[in-house]
C-alpha cells in the first residue's frame, strides 16, 4: 500500500503542513514533540519515508551542506580530514542532510569570483571552507551568506563564524607533567612552516617558570607524510647536539616518529632516557603502529560534528556562539613521555 503525506496527516490528526515540518530537517524543531513521536509512529506503521528529492522540490532546499576544499587530493590523504569527515557525515545524516564534496582550486586566482559563483549555484544549502579562500574583493558578497569556516588565521570576516582548536590546555599539561628537572633542558622541533603564533610560541608561551628552551627548525618543506622520513635523516644530523636535551617536543606527531626511530637506533629508550613529546594523536590511526607517544589530539572527529551542528542551526537561523565552535584538545600519555 503506497501512503502519503496527506494519508499520514489524516491518521495522524495534523494538518499537511505539519507532516512536512517533520520530515523536514531544517524545521522539525519546530513541531511539539508530542505531535512529531505522533507523526513518526504513523510513518513507521506504514515504513513511510519521505523522498529527499521530493522535499528538495517542496521545500526548495537541496539537504545538502558543501565542503570547499582547494587541494583535494592532499586532503583527501590525510586521516585529520578523514576524522573531520566522519564527524560532519554522522552529525548531518543523523539530521536528515548529507555532505557534498567540492573542489575549487585556486580560488585566488579570479580575486574570488569562482568562489562566489559556486555559492551562487545553490548546489547546497550551506558552505563549509577555509577562511583563506575569503578574499577582501568579496567580504562584502559575502555577508548573510550561510558559511561557516574551518580555521581561523586572524582573518576571518565578522560575522562568519569559524571553528576553533584550542590546545592551551592540553600545551599547559604536558607542562606540568615533565619534572622540574627535565624543564630545564627542553628542545622544541619545528618545521619551517610554524610561525611563533603557531604551535612552537604556543609551547613557549606557556612554559612554566624556570623553563629552559631550544629550538631546532628543520630546513625541509613539510609535506605531512613525508615528515617521518625526512625527519629521520636531519635528526640523525643534528644528533649529537640534540642528544643533549632531557626533552624533544616535537611539532607534530610525524616529525616525532623520526625523533623516536633516531634514539632507538643509538640504543636510547623514549621516555626513559629522552622524552619525547608529539602533536596530532596520528598513531591511532596507522595500523601499523604500536602507539608510544604522548601528545595532544586535536579531536579533529569533535570539530567536524561541532562543525555540522552549527551549520544546523545556522541553516534555522538560529545563533551560533563561539564556544559552540570551540574543541579543547586533550593530552594523551603514553611511554615516551
């Protein structure tokens, strides 16, 4: 037996209009939740469900919410995005909306113009990107569109709201698990793409009193995967004066990795002789990896479900606040440290 909208309406006691606030995601707050459990138990007496397509033709809304993304094929590679992925996707299908995946290489190129005709196109009800695709030439065209961006570099437009990965915390207590000792001879090692706003003036902001801090910046382009292995061969250069150190804290997981091979092939032991402090939690998600390092995860999996329940809302016009948009990263300990 085929059922409509209208024969649901009838058994259920609700007007039509009703029915259609119900199985429309964007609205369905709206119904008491007496009346929605009402409406849905006749649905599912009659294994109803409501064609996307047909409430896109109703509602004028495409359930959809895009992701812009201008080097896919590095992103696509990297677990970090796998895990901010996953978020978005189980947020959003638990809300009736799915992800649409874009590319749009050299947004710069035309002072933003191929950007703003890809919002233009309305192929999705909302736009999730990196706030350095937003190009001054079009901050004004910009203004009320439903956009939420993915980082903040300082140069986010107001009124934008943007995600937030906060490793304060976490910087602070890993701090307070090295000794007094070992404060006094800690190196940091950083790749030529951090900057003293970054991760290594984050370290050292907020080094306790008496700390005693080097620094090491490796002279290679970082180029994520590679990171272990080149880490590796100017690790094994710079040995003998980075030996001298009680502490290696490194400024992501990957360069730790070489940092950790490198000791053990002197016959070291991490966390014993040398600790050895990463950033990302990548271990968890290699299998070959037996993990050992103490790091911060970003719990990039929480910032894509954040991500997606403020463009929900931003979708019902409803406010956004910023700690709504804010992951605190947690520390994980392991041997090395």
């Amino acid at each position: 037996m085929k059922i409509s909208i209208k024969d649901i309406a009838l058994e259920s006691g609700v007007s039509v209009m009703t029915v259609s606030r119900v199985f429309d995601p964007a609205k369905s707050h709206m119904v008491k939740k007496d009346t929605l459990q009402k409406v849905l138990a006749v649905a599912k007496k009659y294994d109803y469900h409501p064609v996307i397509a047909g409430r896109s033709f109703v509602t004028g809304r495409t359930y959809k919410v895009g992701i812009i993304h201008g080097s896919l094929r590095r992103d696509l590679g990297s677990p970090f995005f796998a895990r901010f992925v996953e978020g978005l996707v189980d947020e959003l299908q638990g809300s009736g909306y799915t992800l649409n995946i874009l590319n749009l290489p050299d947004a710069k190129a035309d002072n933003g113009e191929k950007l703003l005709d890809l919002l233009r196109s309305k192929v999705s009800d909302g736009y999730i990107l990196s706030d350095s695709m937003i190009l001054d030439s079009i901050r004004d065209a910009l203004r009320g569109a439903p956009l939420l961006l993915t980082e903040d570099s300082g140069r986010v437009p107001a009124g934008i709201p943007h995600v937030v990965r906060d490793p304060r915390g976490a910087i602070s207590d890993i701090w307070r698990l090295i000794s007094e000792v070992r404060r006094k001879s800690v190196a940091i090692l950083t790749l030529p793409i951090d900057t003293g706003t970054s991760r290594s003036g984050m370290i050292r902001e907020y080094a306790p009193a008496g700390a005693e801090i080097a620094e090491f910046r490796l002279t290679y382009e970082s180029d994520f995967f590679s990171d272990w292995r080149n880490t590796v061969v100017e690790v094994r250069r710079i040995f003998p004066e980075l030996r001298k150190y009680e502490v290696i804290w490194c400024i992501n997981d990957f360069c730790a990795l070489g940092v950790v091979d490198v000791l053990r092939e002197n016959g070291l032991i991490p966390g014993r002789d040398v600790c050895v402090v990463g950033h990302d939690n990548i271990e968890q998600m290699l299998a070959f990896c037996e993990p050992v390092l103490t790091t911060v995860d970003t719990c990039w999996g929480e910032v894509g479900r954040r991500a997606a329940s403020a463009m929900l809302k931003i979708l019902r016009n409803e406010p956004v606040s910023q700690e709504e948009l804010t992951t605190r990263a947690q520390v994980v300990r392991r041997q090395s440290l």
